[in-house]
C-alpha cells in the first residue's frame, strides 16, 4: 500500500547520519488530512515509523518539555 504524502516544510533534523536514516520533525499532509506537526525517520524521502501530532497535541508536548528541561538545565542520565 503506497503512502500518500506531502512534505509541507522541513523544521528540523533531530538525529541521524547524512545520507542514512534521519530522524526529523516537519510539517507533513497525510492523504486528505491537514498538515500536522510529524515526528519520524525518514530514509531517501521516504517515510518510516513515527508519529503524527495535531495543533494541540503539538503546543502540549511543548508545553511538557519545556517544564521537564526548563532553560539552561542538563539532562540527567
């Protein structure tokens, strides 16, 4: 079953090797649904597992983030 998507806009690449699989945060459409927030691996433009996230969804996992590394603070290992 062929995937059916567009790459709205690239925001960022979180991880990965250039030229292998990348994990990646963009905004991508997925079949005839609106563009959302997508979390995922990608490898030669091609989509692998990952996740999609609406507005909402979005600003709370900011939201989330921001309060778990609050600015200036290290991650504990």
């Amino acid at each position: 079953m062929a995937k059916e998507f567009e790459l709205v806009r690239k925001i960022a690449v979180l991880g990965g090797r250039e030229g292998g699989t990348t994990k990646e945060i963009n905004i991508v459409r997925w079949g005839q649904f609106g563009p959302q927030i997508d979390i995922r691996r990608w490898k030669a433009g091609e989509p692998g597992k990952g996740i999609t996230l609406n507005e909402a969804e979005a600003r709370k996992l900011l939201q989330m983030l921001s309060l778990e590394f609050p600015t200036g603070s290290a991650v504990s290992q």
